[in-house]
C-alpha cells in the first residue's frame, strides 16, 4: 500500500517550499498571540492542504461558491488554521490581520472553522468525525444532482463531475460517526470521495496506543475504499511528491472511496514540541515558536510575516482558478444547448425556487376520518415526490415505520447493487442503522447544494443525532428530520422507545423548529410550510424535525393557520352557541389535541366558555408578532391548559402562575398505547380537571385582590 511519487508533471520548487514553511510559521504565530489553539496540526499537515489548494483542487478563491468547484472539508476542525491559512494564501479574502485576530472576537478566523462566516469554508467542524460524514453526505449530493441534470453523460465528462476531499485526524476516526459513515461510503462505492487521514499518532492524552491498536488501513478495506499510505520523508515531513501522486491515484479510482493515510509528525519540525500532546492543543510558546523559525530560516524575532514573493506566487491560484472556472463554464454552456429543459430545471432548482403548481399537489384529508400523522406525512412524500424531482431522502432502517420512501421503485444504490430498484440516481436512500451519520450526511447533502434532503427515524433515537441536529440549527440548514412514533402511544415496545423528554430537549436547541402536527391536515399544511421555507424568500435557512404518530388521530379541517405554528382550533361559545370570550385555554399539540377538544366539550356543558389552541410548532408561533400571539393566547385568561404527552418543561411560558399542564415526568410502559394514555392520566377528564383547577386558583387570586 506504499505510493512512491509517479506524476512527471508534478513541481516542487524553493518557492512552494518557502510558502509552506510560511504556513508553520504563520500557524505558530497565530496561536501564540491569542495564547490558546491548535498549532501542531497546522504545523505538520502544511505541505498537504498546499498541494490540495495550490496543486490540485479545482476551486476559484473569486467564486467560492462555484457549483463546479471541488469540496474540501476540515474534519479536525480543531486545526483550523489549516485552512485559514489555505485561503489567506490563494486569495479568499483573508488577509494577515485576520491570521493575526484568531479566535477573538469578531474575526473571520474563529476557533473552529464556521460555514457561513468565513468565506471558502463549506462546513461547520469541531466535534470530531462530522467533517467525514458531511463529506460523505456532498459525494452523495453530488451524485443525486448528476442525476437530475446529466445522468447520460460518460464518467469524467459532466460539468456536474467533481471531488469531495476530506482532513481527518486520529480523532475523527475513532468516533462512532465516522465509521458509520464510511461504512456507508465505501456501500455506496463513491469515487468522487477523497480522505486524507493525518497518521500522527497524537491524542490530547498523548500517543493514540492509550485507546487505539487497530490496523486503520485494513478497515477501511473491509469498507470497500481505495486504500494507500504516503511515506515520510528522510528529514520526516511530509512527501509533497507522493502526496500528489497518491491523490491523483485516488482521483482516478471512480469505482471506490478512497483513503489515503499519511503518517505526519505533530508540530513538525519544532525541536522540542513535535510529536507531544502539548503540540496539539496549546501554544508552543515564545522560546520554541522562536527555535523553530531558526530551523526555518525566518527571523525568530519577527512575527506574521509573509514574503513578498511567497503570497504572489500562492495568489496566483486566483489565475489558476478563474481559467478552470472558464473552461468549466464552457462545458457547462455547451451542456445547457444539449439540455434545454434540464437547464431550466437547474435554474430553478438553483435559484431557490419550486416548481409552479407544487403546493396544488399536496393532498387534503377527509375530516373524522382516523389517521396517523407518519402516515398522512407519506402521502405527502409521495405526492410531492411527483412534482418535486430535487426532493429525496429515507430512513435509518425504518422506511415502514417513518413512512418515508418517496418512490418504491427507485433506490439510491450504487451499480452492481443486486437489489430490485438499485439506481445510482435513486430517490430513497437507504441509510442503514446509522442515525449519527445520516443526520451528518444530511448536513453535508444540504451543503452541496441544488437537492433537499429529509431522513427519518423513530423520535426517541433522536439521541443519537443530537449532536449533528445541533450543527443543522448551528448552519442554518434547510434539512428535514422525521421523527415518528412520538410519544407513549407507540404502545409495547416500551419504555426505550417512548419518548419522554425530547420534544423538550429538541426546543431547546436554538435555530431548530419542532412541528408535532395534531392530525393529517395539519401534518400536510406543515409539510407546506417547511417546503415553503426552503425558497429564497427565506434568507436565513432552519432545520425541520416533524414529530409524526403512530397510532391513528381524528382528522379535523384544514387551517391555514398552522403555518403560525399556533392558532384557535375550536373557539370558545356561550350558552347560546355563539363565540364568547373565553374563560379557559386549552393548549395541545399533536395527539393531544383530541384530549383537549373533547376537555373543552365537558367544560362547556358546565357553562365554561373555552377554547382550544392548537400549537403544533412554538418556534413557528413565536415568529408571529405578539398582536397575533395575543389574539390567540389572550393576556387576561389567566385559567390556561397545556396538554403534551412528554415533560413539560416548554409549556410554562404559556400557562403562566395560575395556569396547569398536564406532562408526562417520568418514563412510560409496555403496554397498548391508549391504556398507557388512560394510566398515565391523558383522558378528557384529566384536562378537564386540571382546566377546574386552573379556574379556582384564578378565583382564588382575584379574591385575594379584593
């Protein structure tokens, strides 16, 4: 597995070299101002993200967002001046003040590398092994967007051909997410994948023997990947030459992902720091940032400094990008003449927009009819799969369960796949018992560009995505979680499969909207709304997560309302039969909502005027403006009702002092479903009760008033 250099048109001259050396020294300086960092990384893997930057990437620094551009993910995203450095030198935009205010406040160069705040950075990466997942998500996109412009075309010649590389440490592969994630890449046989493993053997608790003995490489061949491994150099940095050649090996390799391990020394070739944990986490400190600028050759008294020549001969990737951008925009106007109609689709697609009509293709559901939310929300699938070609996604294992396959005919799966419907343009994707990473790949699939993406599972193994739900808030991602089997009526499977806690928990996490439609109407008008805001009238983009039933729920008429996230479901009445100003508030989301409508028929037999809100998404009311909230949630009722089935820890905002909620606070049971809601105390009368309550403690405090 060893690659000796075989490329004869690969340069390395004093200049690269120079500049590469400008990279250590730039990292050392960088992480010795602010007093806090990761230099050894940067300092080590230098002659690597040069050659990809400066040798070998198709990228232009003037168009960062180019959509025939090469990806390069960062998943150490703990040595982020590898990258920062990268674009400083080929002419992002960053310049030495940027270098020079790292990890401060307000500067483009924060701690971990940020998608959307520098420029060039096409993912957010920090917890280790997402970067690997969010690349395999961008080969999976990249191929899916073939699919829907250039499916015909010969390997290599479509303007939608690129290469998705990756920076993984050791870290980043010993996480559960990573090898999940190459499991499904090496599954899905994809060629446009390149990982560049740093081999350094160094961990914050020194030398990776501590937790790690596995042969690395044989892994990831029982995965299915290309595999090789880049020697050291005598002096031991790294071989620019082999570097390059072992990268266009694993270009050429279009059948498999490929894996390119390259042993590296930790804070190379610092005389004191190098290959020791202190290296990966701290400033080297003025005294070695000093000895190794001797070895260096640079002036160990001066700080920041960039050679004149260095940044013009780096900058010249602006040259070197505006031409492949040129050429690239030939082949794709000549695709655009052989493909008129498909063109009109990409600048549709591109453009953020659905295609005219699509919102009449969402289907109505009759009313008083039971059914589950999982189910209504296939149905829509399914329907707007039809008219929606840049919609796809699937499920972790359980399709049947989340009701999530858009098309049974056709599977995303790679040739040579035997099963019936196996398509490398497929539309379901079959993720495999793999939530982390699918939700990863999510991220990284709505990254790329030009496609949507949705993935399902059940609500309570929303755990194990957790972290990379919170990067999708964290993007601003426009990526859809189904999230079924939603509360203690999925029945006798358990306490371990009832969710308890996470609707609360999944509120909690800033930039994530949680929708718990009550019945099929609202689960369609909810799908809607989340199609609705992945358009350009939308500038700041949001994750979804749908929290769909199992058991079948009765089915009301349709309000447009619920796009509001709440609104007046049933409206308080008189004795009379007409609206009346309500004396009690009844607040429900989805399987609850028939608790709290056949509550308010019980009150208002005993004279009680009351109204029924239904709030299927806080995050979609709270956006309302507070004349509306107030219309809905008037201030002067103080006698309120939250029903959910989980904890309720988001529902005391809305019910204030006087008001009472009806939660779940402990876990559930194995047992049918509608007996748990009735031993757990979800009835009618137990909304009803606790609505009683909530009057005679309003009584109460007016009394005490007077």
């Amino acid at each position: 597995m060893s690659t000796k250099p075989t490329t004869t048109d690969f340069e390395w001259t004093e200049l690269d070299q120079r500049a590469v050396d400008t990279v250590r020294v730039l990292a050392m300086d960088s992480v010795q101002k602010v007093g806090n960092g990761h230099p050894g990384t940067a300092m080590s893997l230098a002659p690597a993200a040069y050659v990809l930057f400066q040798k070998l990437m198709r990228h232009d620094p003037a168009d960062a967002d180019w959509t025939g551009r090469d990806r390069f993910v960062l998943s150490a995203g703990h040595s982020s001046l590898t990258l920062y450095i990268q674009l400083f030198l080929a002419g992002y935009g960053l310049e030495l003040a940027d270098l020079e205010g790292f990890r401060t406040w307000g500067s483009k160069t924060p701690g971990h590398p940020e998608y959307g705040h520098t420029t060039g950075v096409e993912t957010t990466t920090g917890p280790l092994g997402q970067g690997v997942a969010n690349a395999v998500g961008m080969a999976m996109a990249s191929r899916y967007e073939r699919g829907l412009f250039d499916p015909d075309a010969a390997q290599g010649t479509s303007p939608f051909d690129h290469m998705v590389y990756v920076v993984a440490g050791d870290g980043c592969l010993q996480e559960g997410i990573a090898a999940e994630a190459s499991s499904m890449a090496g599954h899905q046989k994809l060629g446009n994948l390149v990982m560049l493993w740093d081999d350094n053997h160094i961990s914050i608790e020194g030398d990776t023997q501590t937790a790690v003995s596995e042969d690395t490489l044989k892994r990831y061949e029982a995965y299915g990947w290309h595999v090789q491994r880049v020697e050291q150099l005598p002096n031991g940095d790294l071989d620019p030459a082999g570097l390059a050649a072992a990268l266009e090996a694993a270009k050429a390799e279009t059948g498999r992902p490929s894996f390119i391990a390259v042993r590296s020394i930790i804070a190379w070739p610092a005389p004191n720091a190098q290959n020791t944990e202190a290296a990966h986490g701290s400033a080297l400190g003025a005294e070695e940032v000093a000895a190794t600028k001797r070895v260096l050759g640079f002036d160990p008294e001066k700080s920041f400094v960039v050679a004149d020549e260095v940044l013009a001969h780096t900058r010249r990737a602006l040259d070197r990008g505006r031409e492949a951008r040129a050429e690239w925009e030939k082949s794709f106007a000549a695709w655009r003449t052989a493909n008129p109609e498909r063109a009109a689709e990409f600048d549709r697609i591109a453009a953020g927009e659905l295609p005219e009509g699509w919102e009449d293709h969402i289907p109505s559901f009759e009313t008083g009819k039971a059914v589950a939310t999982r189910a209504a929300s296939g149905k829509v699938l399914q329907a707007l799969g039809a008219i929606v070609p840049e919609l796809w996604g699937g499920s972790a294992d359980l399709a049947g369960s989340n009701n999530t396959t858009i098309d049974k005919t056709s599977s995303f799966l790679p040739e040579g796949n035997p099963l019936p419907g196996a398509d490398p343009y497929g539309r379901t994707v079959h993720f495999g018992i793999r939530e982390h990473s699918m939700a990863a790949e999510m991220n990284g699939i709505a990254l790329h560009g030009n496609t949507r993406i949705y993935g399902g599972t059940f609500l309570v193994f929303s755990d194990y995505m957790r972290n990379a739900v919170r990067l999708s808030a964290l993007m601003h991602l426009p990526v859809t979680y189904v999230w079924t089997h939603d509360s203690i009526g999925l029945g006798e499977d358990g306490p371990t499969h009832q969710p308890v806690e996470h609707l609360a928990s999944l509120r909690a996490i800033p930039g994530l909207n949680i929708v718990r439609p009550a019945d099929a109407n609202e689960t369609a008008l909810a799908w809607r709304e989340i199609m609705r805001r992945w358009t350009k009238e939308f500038r700041v983009g949001a994750p979804h997560g749908l929290a769909l039933t199992r058991q079948g729920v009765p089915t009301y008429e349709a309000d447009e309302n619920t796009a509001k996230g709440g609104y007046v479901r049933f409206e308080a009445e008189g004795a009379d039969g007409t609206a009346a100003e309500p004396q009690a508030v009844l607040i429900a989301t989805g399987s609850e909502l028939q608790l709290a409508v056949a509550a308010r028929e019980q009150l208002q037999a005993e004279g009680v005027p009351t109204r029924v809100v239904s709030m299927p998404s806080v995050e979609w009311f709270e956006e309302q403006d507070q004349a509306y909230k107030d219309s809905v949630l008037p201030p002067s009722v103080k006698a309120r009702v939250a029903v959910e089935a989980g904890i309720g820890l988001t529902w005391y905002r809305y019910v204030g002092d006087a008001g009472r909620i009806v939660s779940l606070e402990h876990f559930g049971a194995s047992a049918d479903g509608k007996l748990l809601f009735r031993e757990f105390g979800f009835t009618p009368e137990a909304v009803a009760a606790a609505a009683r309550a909530s009057l005679d403690h309003v009584a109460g405090l007016a009394a005490a008033a007077r």
